[in-house]
C-alpha cells in the first residue's frame, strides 16, 4: 500500500489529551477474559488512539489532531464526572463536540435505541470523529469478558454490524479491519 502524505498531529496536543484522559479515568477498571481480571480502563482508551494513529498513518487529508484528541477522549463525557464545557474549555468546541457525539445518551431507553441516536449524530461530525468510532468497535471486539453469554455476544456482534454499516465510508483501513473482527467474533461464543 502506497501512502501518500499521511495525517500529521502534534506530539504536545496528544500528551495534553492523554494527561486529562489518564486522570479522568483514574481508578476505573473493567473486566477481562478471564474470572477476577481487572484491566486498567485507559487501556482501552490507548487501545483505541493506537487504532486511529495506524488508520491516519496510511490516510491522507485527514485531521490528525482532531481525530486523536477525540480517541483519546471519546469516554470522558460518558464515564466520568468531566462534560462537554470541560472538554470545550480545554480542547475547543470541534473537539468537545466529537466526544458528545461519541456519547450515548442515557436518557433514551434502550441500548439499540441510543446506538442508533449516536450513530446519527456522530454522522454529523467530521470523518475523524467517524474513525473514533470504527476504532472503539474494533478494540472492543477483542475476546470479551469472561461474565459475557453468548446471547450478549452475538447481540454485540449485531450492534457492531450497525457501526460498520453506519460508518464504514469514513476509512477504508478501519473499515476492513472492524469487518474482519465482526466476522471472526463469533470465535468467542462459549461451547455446550
């Protein structure tokens, strides 16, 4: 694959959002694949920006800054106590405004009702803010929790498919990747 000018981004714009990120997300843990395995959260949250830098690194005319500040933020709005002036006030209006697209609303009822609500509003944002998006799926559909039943599993997979229809046209790389991870997740469902 041929790169043509990949995405440029700022080292200091990256720690300035790691370090909020890493202190926002201080002391949250979820569970691993296997029984009593905490996993530190700002795992995910470098699990996902190392998603977006790779796509950005074999794209080119994408925002580099903007798609790595909202990775790294994509979770602050939704799990912890900072909202969308915090984010605003710290990394501009285009960034908070990605990260409370990337946030499900949880005064819709219903999970499918507010993947599909965020979805559209993530729509609405820039590409880069799409990739967030595909990245977070691709990252969470590693092997899942050990607690996870297979109805839950396949009902993921199916909330997965939506993001990838959704959101696919926003990059090829993350596109092909989150549906290679749709495909094989069903290598997870639990036997007899």
């Amino acid at each position: 694959m041929e790169i043509n000018s990949p995405a440029q981004w700022s080292p200091d714009i990256y720690n300035k959002a790691w370090n909020f990120a890493t202190l926002a997300h201080q002391g949250q843990f979820y569970g691993g694949a296997q029984e009593g395995q905490k996993i530190e959260y700002i795992n995910h949250i470098g699990a996902v920006t190392m998603e977006v830098i790779w796509a950005l690194s074999l794209s080119a005319g994408c925002d580099g800054n903007l798609a790595i500040q909202c990775a790294l933020l994509h979770d602050v709005v939704e799990d912890t106590k900072y909202n969308y002036e915090d984010i605003k006030q710290q990394f501009g209006e285009q960034v908070a405004n990605g990260v409370l697209a990337l946030t499900k609303n949880e005064k819709l009822s219903g999970k499918e009702a507010q993947i599909k609500d965020s979805l559209q509003r993530i729509r609405l944002q820039p590409k880069e803010v799409w990739m967030v998006k595909l990245a977070d799926r691709i990252c969470n559909l590693q092997q899942p929790p050990y607690y996870w039943n297979n109805q839950k599993i396949i009902s993921y997979q199916q909330e997965a498919g939506l993001i990838y229809d959704a959101l696919h046209e926003a990059n090829s790389v993350l596109a092909t990747r989150l549906k290679n991870k749709i495909n094989n997740y069903t290598n997870f469902l639990k036997k007899g």
